[in-house]
C-alpha cells in the first residue's frame, strides 16, 4: 500500500507461477514478474490493460516480444538453433523472420498461412 492507502505491489504465487504485479496511482495493472515452468517473464501493460511488451528467459535464452494493438507481433530472440527476429501477423503467423540457424544467416518471407514466399538461402 502507498501513503494514500492504494495498493501498488501485489504479490502472488501458486506451485506454477510465483509473481508480483505493479500497479499505477489509479489502480490498474502497469507491469508482471512472474516465474513459469518456462522461465523468468517481465510483462508490461498498456491503459488499456493489454500486455504490450516482455522479456522473458526460456531454456534456450533471452527473448524481447513487442506487441501492438492489433496483436501483430515483433519478437527478438535466442532459439535452440540461433537467434532470430520474428515478425507476425495479428492470427499469430510469421510473415517474416531474420535467422542466424546454426551459424548461417536466413531470411523468410511467408504468406498469410505461413509458407514461404521468399527466402535465401
């Protein structure tokens, strides 16, 4: 609780998902640490209480995931083969992706049911 008796940290836990939550003066959600069978996640929430940005540490590494409103997502992250940028459309398809696979670069352009359209190599 703040001094105007608001609170602006909740902790929780449960045996899958220990947390804590960061609220703003008015009482909405601004941000989420949690810890999941995945890993370590730091959530960030807009006004209109969407998540619209994490980080996160899963077992193949650290990844940076961007939403926007329409749920499109920009993902930055270290996968089992490499690391990768991954562009999706707002169902959730990747339309495009930078790779380093296992040492060798690769880009993918993908059409709105997920093949590939274009890519190199």
């Amino acid at each position: 609780m703040d001094q105007q008796n608001r609170t602006r940290v909740d902790f929780n836990s449960s045996d899958s998902a220990p947390g804590m939550d960061l609220y703003d003066e008015g009482g909405n959600i601004q941000a989420t640490l949690n810890i999941s069978k995945n890993g370590p996640r730091l959530l960030f929430v807009d006004e209109h209480g969407e998540v619209r940005a994490g980080l996160s540490l899963g077992k193949d590494g650290p990844g940076l995931f961007l939403w926007d409103k329409d749920r499109s997502t920009a993902a930055l992250a270290i996968y089992s083969l490499g690391p990768a940028l991954c562009l999706t459309d707002k169902q959730g398809q990747t339309r495009a992706m930078v790779a380093l696979a296992a040492q060798e670069p690769m880009v993918r352009l993908c059409d709105e049911r997920g093949r590939a359209k274009w890519s190199a190599p």
